[in-house]
C-alpha cells in the first residue's frame, strides 16, 4: 500500500501542477500545499526511487514522464481519480475493508466509512460534485452513447439518474426539437440546473428531485438509466426497472445503458469492475443476458440490443404486450 497511496498523496497536493515544468525546492512545494517539508520530501524520494518524479538537486523535485499523467486535465483524468480528497481516491480507500465483504457479502464502503454510500454521498457535498465528474464520463463516451441509440422518433427523454445532465445535455445539444426530464437526487439535481442552464439547455429540461425507487414522471418516451442498474442488487435494480416500466406505460421504451459485460470482451476488467460493484453499494455487473432477465422481471421485453465502438451496450426494452 505504500506505494500507490504516496502516489495519491500527490494526485491530491497536486504536485505536478504546482511544479508544471519547473524543478522546485520540497520547502516551496510544502509551503503551496499547507504540508510538512520534512514528510513531503519522504514520500517524493520515495517516490522518485519508484520512478515518478526527479530529483535533479538535493531536495529539489521536477516532473517527469509517469508524474505528467498526474496533471490536472489530463485525458486520462488520473489525477481526479486517485485524488483522496475525491470519489476516486475514497472509492480506492473503500478496498481496506474487502475482508468484511468478502466474509459478509455486503459492501465494505458502510464498515470503511460507517453509512452506505448513498448517504455519505449525500452528506459530503465535495464529495458528491467529485462523483458527479467522474460519472459524467468523457466527451467521447458520451458521443459513443449518443450516436450509439436511434434518437428518431423520441419527443421526450427521461433521464434516471442522470446525475448532472451530461448525457441529456449531449442528446438535447443534438437534436434541437427535444425536450427532457432530469430525475435525480435533490442535491445532484441543483448541479444539474446550473450545468444545463451553463449549455442554455435548461428552458428544455424538467427536473425531478427525488428517488428513482418513488414513482416517475410519466409521459416520456424514452426512459434512460446510464450505468444506473449495475450499482444495485437484482430486487433493487428490478424494482428500478419497474418504475421506469410503470412512467413509461404501454407506449414508452426503456433504454439500459451500461459497459459490455462477458468473458468474451474483457474479463479482467469485468472481473475488477464486479468486484468494486460489490465493494462500494452492493451491486454488480452483469451480461447482456442478466440485463435480460432482470427487465424480464420487471415487466420488460428487450426489443434491440446495440453493441457500441467504445464498448457500451444498450439495451431497448418495451412493456411487455405493448
């Protein structure tokens, strides 16, 4: 663990931004980031023994290839996501208590932090404008989504946990004759406001502070959950579901959005990708075929299915006997 927590810490005092090109005395760094000279300076020797950053003079640090990637605003977004004051790096300390999940089955993120992750999200504002970021996603998965679905024909979308908007603001931005509904937490929601009022796409959008387990707005027609399904069990990702069934009525579709799932693509990422389902919220990921099911359950036919570049998959489901 030594390792990749001093790596943390400077994804998190944002060291390679403050040097930005320059070698600089430890003293200076400590200094621009409220830190211990005589402790900073450990974990940037050990750091530097490790390959990530230099050190051309005693206690004079620089950047090199492996420490650029942890820039802010860089397209691997490392920073944001090993930063420990952030979704990422929290979500990363969440892993000390996978002995409790292992031997319980439930979530290490409620024996790690002592609440569930939804209310700790909820109480930490930072923190939930972290998780926001990070599941916004880039512009390229976005667009990959976006052009990955046959938007012909839909007047109104509703996004489910749609965080902050980036996906309607996405689909709105591209089809200028549609109108949407935000549904999510009350909190989310108010970002949500400011980031589509940001893209002057607000005086299209409704929004719906609330739970998806309560009843949804009806009349949409199409119901959208992004990587919504695949943080929750199967009886709560069913009852999810059957809410969407239920706003959505005989006319409506459902649209599950979530990555390609199956040994057959990339097990080991799967493989991690289920494990930390598992750690943080109780949830899963699943195949093709236990999206099927659960919509089955639901009330749901799955009418298409569509497989996109960047390894989304998208499942479009209608009310059974529809």
């Amino acid at each position: 663990m030594v390792t990749p927590m001093a790596v943390r810490v400077a994804a998190t005092l944002r060291l390679t931004d403050l040097l930005a090109g320059d070698a600089l005395p430890v003293e200076e760094l400590a200094r621009r980031t409220g830190s211990d000279a005589d402790a900073l300076g450990r974990v940037l020797r050990h750091l530097v023994c490790h390959g990530v950053y230099t050190e051309p003079g005693p206690g004079v640090f620089a950047v090199n290839g492996p420490a650029e990637l942890l820039a802010s605003g860089h397209p691997s977004m490392m920073r944001e996501r090993l930063d420990l004051e952030g979704f990422g790096g929290q979500m990363d300390v969440a892993f000390t208590g996978l002995l409790h999940t292992v031997r319980t089955g439930g979530p290490a993120w409620e024996a790690v932090f002592g609440v569930p992750i939804w209310s700790h999200l909820a109480e930490h504002r930072k923190l939930g404008e972290s998780f926001d970021g990070l599941m916004a996603g880039g512009a390229e998965d976005l667009s990959d989504v976006v052009e990955g679905y046959d938007w012909s024909g839909v007047g109104h979308v509703v996004d489910v946990g749609g965080g902050t908007g980036a996906l309607i603001a996405e689909v709105l931005s591209a089809r200028p004759g549609m109108r949407a509904t935000l549904v999510d937490l009350p909190d989310t929601l108010e970002r949500g406001r400011g980031f589509l009022a940001g893209r002057g796409l607000d005086g299209r959008c409704e929004f719906a502070g609330q739970s998806f387990f309560e009843p949804l707005p009806a009349g949409g027609d199409v119901y959208v959950l992004r990587r919504v399904i695949h943080d929750w069990g199967d009886k709560d990702a069913e009852r999810i579901l059957r809410r969407c069934a239920d706003a959505a009525g005989p006319r409506g579709r459902v649209v599950m959005i979530e990555s390609r799932g199956g040994s057959g693509d990339d097990p080991a990422m799967f493989a991690e990708m289920n494990l930390r389902m598992l750690v943080l919220s109780g949830g899963r990921e699943r195949t093709v075929g236990d999206y099927a099911a659960i919509a089955t359950g639901a009330g749901l036919d799955v009418a298409g299915v569509h497989d996109t570049p960047l390894g989304n998959v998208i499942l479009d489901c209608t009310p059974r006997n529809a």
